[in-house]
C-alpha cells in the first residue's frame, strides 16, 4: 500500500480497507477488454465533451452520460489499460487479484507513453475524473453475465500519496464489478505496444476496431458507415470518409493497413500475414463451440486464426485429429 492507509475516494466514497491488487508487473503486456474495442465507450473529441451518447448496435444498448468534467476520452481509457494489463500478467501468473488497486502513477505514465511532468500528472489526474463521473448504463454481457445496469468506469480513486510538492505518487482505484468481471473471464485482446505512439483519437479507435474485428484474419470489410457509427465519431459521414482516406494515406496504424474499396467499404488487413499450406488442417463446427466455451468472450475466429499461424510456422505438421490440437491449445492459452 505505500506506506498509506486510504480512507476516503475522489468521489466522497470509502474506498473499502484490505483485499488491495498491488500493481508491480513490470512491463505487463497491454491488454484492453473486448466491450470497450467492440462499442464507442471514450468519447474522440479534445474538449471537453458533456453530451448524452445513445448507442444501439444489435442487442447492444449504451447510454453514456458524462459529468460536468466531460465525457471520458479514449486517452483517458489508458488508465483501465494498464489495470486491465496487470491484472491479467497476475492472473497468468496465478497470483490472487482484487478490483481494488494500488498503483504507482510513474509507472502508470511510462508504461502509456505520457509525459512525466508536472503537466503530465495533471492530465493523468483530470483522467481519473472523467472515468469517475462518466456513467454508463448498458446491457452488454461481461463474462458470460447479461444485465443492464449503471456504473462508473471507475467506481472511485484517490491519491495515497504524494510528494512534498503535491505531486501524487501512489494511487488506488477502485475498478466497475462490470469492468472487474471482464477481466476475470479473460474478456480481453492483447494491443500493440506502439498502440499508445498514437496521438489522434480516430487512429487510436481505428486500431481497436480493426485488432477487434480483423484479429489475425485474410481481411475485415466494413461499410464507411458501419464503421463512423462503431467508431464513436461526430463527423458527417463525407467529413469521416476524408478522415479515412488521411490515414490510409500515411498508414500509420500498428499491425494493420487499411485500403479503400468500391461501394464505399474499407478494407482492412492485417500487416503480416503467413502463408497457410493448401492443406492447413480444417476444424470442425463442433471443436469451434467447444473453444466459446473454453474461451468466453474471446473472439474465437481471431483464435483459430492465430492457432492456424502457429501450427504454419511450427512447420506445419501433419496432425491426427485437428479438433484436439486446437482445443489443447485453447485450454493451454486460456491456462
């Protein structure tokens, strides 16, 4: 804890004493969970942004209702990252876990790719605000549990400690049970380290959308409408399609390129791809259900995608039963 004994959160709530997660993973690997890639959660805007989002897309159903702060940014949801990230380098590493967590903002900092100055450590504070107040009511399934429900991102934070500067040092936070039990089902997509180099929030979104729905698939086509209606935007739809076409331009999304296709659809791929042989092993509708449940909430054409690439690059081995080495692996991954 610090060396401190919190009593009392941002929020004017009693953060509770004891059963505290410790962040101390060193270079955990960033992980983000699957609700907030699939749907626009962060507002994209750098003002301040205090309107009333609702969202539908299938069954899903979002009402997002920012404070008097604005809305919670999509640089904000750095924060949940990196306890997303060290929560899940515990648990692989079996290690006890708590939706209470204790953290260094230093390493918090670093490990986002912000600054550490003084501006630095305002800007991660005004963050903290905006989860807090950002309130989301939603019927999105979490670890195989659908309920409609209003939450904080953040249930509460506070600075434990501070220098004699005024300058926090260690804070806790208290993560949403919705956010928690995310973690807890292994809800969550591993996201390029070079994620955090972006500095524009479509690019940010982008990246997520296409690590979400592409995966480590051929190709994800999406129409340029779908894709301003996932991605959060505000823009009119010939102002997006500009915006498209910049950043395909400069390509500059990790691990993946977008390319502009007739019918106003975007095409995006991934940026290495390894050649499968003709006979790459086919797995049957029944092996694919078992890994849904093996895996929740994974994506599990992005798994089977990925165990395809191991089993090419492992030199493609001739194998007896397919359905069993793929669910072997699925249980050892998920392990």
């Amino acid at each position: 804890m610090s060396g401190a004994n919190p009593t009392g959160s941002a929020m004017g709530q009693p953060i509770p004493q004891g059963d505290f997660f410790v962040c101390d993973f060193f270079a955990a690997v960033p992980k983000h969970d699957l609700a907030a890639m699939e749907h626009p959660l962060f507002s994209l805007s750098t003002r301040p942004d205090r309107r009333i989002l609702n969202y539908t897309h299938n069954d899903a159903e979002i009402t997002i209702t920012p404070s008097v702060k604005g809305r919670a940014t999509i640089f904000d949801a750095d924060i949940l990252i990196f306890c997303i990230s060290q929560l899940m380098a515990a648990i692989n590493a079996g290690k006890k876990t708590a939706r209470h967590l204790t953290l260094t903002a230093h390493d918090l900092l670093l490990a986002t790719g912000r600054e550490t100055s003084g501006d630095g450590y305002k800007r991660l504070r005004d963050a903290f605000e905006r989860l807090a107040g950002t309130r989301i009511t939603t019927n999105i399934t979490t670890g195989a549990q659908e309920t409609t429900s209003g939450f904080g991102l953040i249930e509460s934070w506070e600075i434990v400690r501070r220098t004699r500067a005024g300058r926090m040092v260690s804070v806790s936070v208290t993560l949403s049970e919705w956010l928690y039990r995310a973690v807890l089902s292994k809800s969550v997509l591993t996201l390029s380290r070079d994620y955090f180099s972006l500095r524009k929030p479509l690019e940010r979104r982008l990246y997520e959308l296409a690590r979400k729905h592409c995966g480590r698939q051929p190709v994800w086509r999406v129409s340029v409408e779908t894709l301003l209606k996932k991605s959060g935007s505000t823009s009119p739809r010939r102002v997006f399609r500009a915006m498209l076409r910049e950043i395909i331009t400069r390509d500059p999304l990790p691990e993946y390129t977008l390319v502009e296709e007739p019918g106003d659809i975007i095409a995006v791929r991934p940026q290495t791809l390894v050649d499968l042989p003709e006979r790459a092993p086919q797995l049957s509708p029944e092996a694919l259900e078992e890994a849904r449940r093996l895996a929740p909430g994974a994506d599990i054409y992005a798994l089977e995608a990925d165990w395809r690439t191991m089993w090419a690059t492992s030199g493609a081995p001739r194998l007896l039963s397919p359905d069993k080495a793929f669910l072997g692996w699925v249980k050892k991954r998920q392990g």
